[in-house]
C-alpha cells in the first residue's frame, strides 16, 4: 500500500524566501538584469531620437542634399582624393582645424584642391560638412572661399576647397620669421581688410541667404596668390529670416578672443557680432599681435583705445609697417575701436564699414571707453562655467558641441 504524501499547507508556502537564500538571490539578480536591461534601452532611444533631432531640425542641409547630383559641386570618389594627397601624407598636410586636417592633393588632370577632411564618426563633423555645403552651394563672391565638391564614403566626411597658394592669413601676419611679415606690406594689408568688409557685407545684406559667420579669424581667411582674401569654414554659420535681427543660444561655439560678449555671456549673436570679430581682426592686421585669449580678451583693443586717446599710433602698429601709411592705419584703428564697442547696437554694420574704409565719414567715438576686459572680468563666473563645461581650453574652436 503506497504511502500518502502529507498534503501541502498553505502555511507552508515560501511567499517571501528569506534574504539570505539562494532563491533570494536570484530573484535579485533578475530584477536587476531587466531594470538594466530597461535603462539601457530608453538612454538609447533617447540618444537616437536625439541624434535625428540633432540632424533634422539644427543641420541646415542634409545628406541627400549634398549627393544631389543637380548640385554645382562634385561629388569626390574616396579613392580619388587618397591618390591625390598620397594616402593623406603629412608632407601633404596644409594645417589642423577644429573639424579635422586640411591637405593639399592633386588630381590626375594636374588641377590642385585644399581637401579637409572632417571627423567621421562626431556630429559636428556631420554639423561642418552640411553647413559648408548648404552656404557655400548657393554663395558665390569673389571673397568667399570657393566649394569644389565634397566625399561622404566609408565614414568619411571630406570637404574639397579650391587652394589659395598663399595659405592662411595667421601664417603670414603672425610669423616668426620678419621676412614672411615683410610680405605683408601696408597696401596688402589694406586690400585684405577691403576684401573682408565685402565678404561680409554680402554675407549679412547681399546673398541669397543672410549669413552669420560666427568664426570670423585669421586663420579662416585664406589669401590667393595675389594675395586677395577670401572668407573660410562655415562649419559654424547660421542664416538668418529677413525680419530676425538676432538669435539666442544656451550653447556656445567659436573661438574666444574673437566673440563678441553679447555672445560670450548671454547666448546672443547677430551681424554685429560678426562686426565686433571683423573689429578684433583689423587690429590684428594694424599690429602684426595675436589678441588675448579668454583671460585677456579685449586686449587688443584695450590698448588701441589707450594708443588712440595719447595719440600714440605710431606706436601700436606693426613695426613692419612704414611711418608713410600713419594716417590711413589710423582711420582703421579708429574703424575697429567702432566694431568692438561694448553694445551691439552702436556698432556700425558692414556696409557703414566698407563705407568709412572707402574715404566715407567715420562717427566720432565715445568720450568714456569700458574696456572690453572690464566687461569680461565682472562675469568671470559665467565665462568659467561656459568653459569647464566643455573640457577644452579658451582657444579651441568649440567650447561645446553646437547644439543651437
């Protein structure tokens, strides 16, 4: 006769196994791998809803755009432009920007191309080559710098420039040897000033769209091989609607010493800003000296000013250049100290400037100048915290990833 297991009470029943035992334990683990599990699915979705939005909504053209082939550009074969800069060579390599190299190459037809060759796994790369495509497919001017066509295979994002024997301007004005400097005499150095005021005038007035630069610099004007200057990157150039007269953004991206503190402090960019750099830039081209970095921004014209009010020019500019163009540098330093006023508002625009470069009338200035450093260093926080939070140094391109 079989023998009847005693039935199972209710009471008997582990509902809730004691922490200590192995059924416990697993059910920990199980939890914890789905919760996991959960997360890592939701921070992705998150991440690539956020990349479509990225790319969507604040790139200004797109991937298709670019490929188009009714566009007025080339689209490059990868394999092309590594015979042209012999695999990326660096004895081909022309300089570094914020976005990537930039090298020489040469096509089997003997036609020579800057080809910049952006970073192929970072949004900002994406960011740069859309924007270059999408400003500089419909602007044309004598002082742009001009698009040739352009690489998007194998995960690399390659831009192709036509090349400016001459290079870019930083390389010359700044040099350490007197006899590149020497190349840059008064008369070039007018005419380069000249030929940026009108690459910017029809950025801002006279193109298709109206341009905001936001990295206007001497290394991104670039000189031929008569040494006219043509404006580069528009990795980080914004249009603008008709009726817009400025734009705000929590993200800043450029390079400081050149920003306007409207922009620096408070998110807020416009032509004027783009004023203000062109401001910076013709004192750099007065006195031959690189401005401050983010510590000492405003430097350049700090000194102007103290130049200006003691009559002291002649002091204050290249001692490259000759005593015989005095008056002339004057009317630029004079210019410059009117663009990088502190409000925007009373800076004048680029067609005042190319107006006052050609013989027009120039306003007086202010009888009570605030040093641009002054304004810098009553919002040191804010400039400290725009930094830290990007992990790189004030003179990098960007301070953070350009979101706006």
């Amino acid at each position: 006769m079989e023998r009847e297991e005693p039935a199972t009470r209710f009471d008997d029943i582990n509902l809730f196994p004691s922490p200590s035992s192995k059924k416990y334990i697993r059910i920990k683990i199980s939890i914890a791998v789905v919760v996991t599990l959960l997360i890592a699915v939701v921070v992705a979705a998150v991440f690539l809803l956020r990349r479509k939005t990225y790319v969507q909504e604040n790139v200004d053209t797109n991937v298709q755009l670019i490929l188009n082939p009714s566009a007025q550009y080339k689209v490059f074969d990868l394999d092309t432009l590594r015979n042209a800069t012999h695999n990326f060579s660096e004895k081909n390599k022309l300089g570094q920007g914020g976005f990537g190299p930039v090298y020489k190459g040469t096509l089997p037809n003997g036609q020579q191309l800057a080809v910049k060759r952006l970073s192929g796994s970072s949004l900002q790369g994406l960011r740069e080559l859309t924007n270059e495509v999408g400003f500089l497919a419909k602007l044309k001017h004598k002082n742009l710098v001009e698009l040739l066509g352009c690489c998007i295979q194998k995960k690399e994002n390659i831009l192709c420039y036509e090349f400016l024997p001459n290079g870019s301007l930083d390389k010359i004005l700044f040099a350490k040897d007197p006899l590149k400097r020497l190349e840059l005499g008064w008369k070039v150095r007018y005419k380069i000033i000249e030929g940026i005021g009108r690459g910017l005038h029809y950025l801002h007035e006279e193109s298709r769209l109206k341009i905001i630069h936001r990295d206007l610099k001497s290394s991104n004007i670039l000189l031929d091989k008569d040494m006219s200057p043509k404006i580069s990157d528009f990795g980080l150039a914004r249009f603008f609607a008709d009726d817009q007269s400025h734009k705000d953004t929590t993200v800043i991206a450029g390079t400081f010493g050149y920003m306007a503190p409207e922009y620096v402090l408070h998110g807020n960019f416009s032509a004027k800003s783009d004023v203000y750099s062109f401001g910076v830039l013709l004192l750099e081209i007065v006195t031959g000296q690189r401005n401050g970095s983010c510590a000492s921004s405003g430097r350049a014209s700090n000194i102007a000013w103290k130049h200006w009010k003691n009559n002291t020019i002649d002091e204050l500019k290249d001692p490259m250049l000759e005593d015989l163009y005095l008056e002339e540098i004057t009317k630029c330093v004079h210019i410059a100290l009117l663009c990088v006023q502190e409000e925007p508002i009373v800076r004048p625009n680029m067609e005042a400037v190319n107006h006052m470069l050609a013989d027009g009338a120039i306003p007086n200035l202010p009888s009570k100048w605030r040093p641009i450093i002054d304004i810098f260093m009553s919002e040191e926080s804010s400039i400290t915290m725009r930094r830290s939070s990007s992990g790189q140094s004030s003179d990098t391109k960007t301070t953070r990833s350009d979101l706006d």
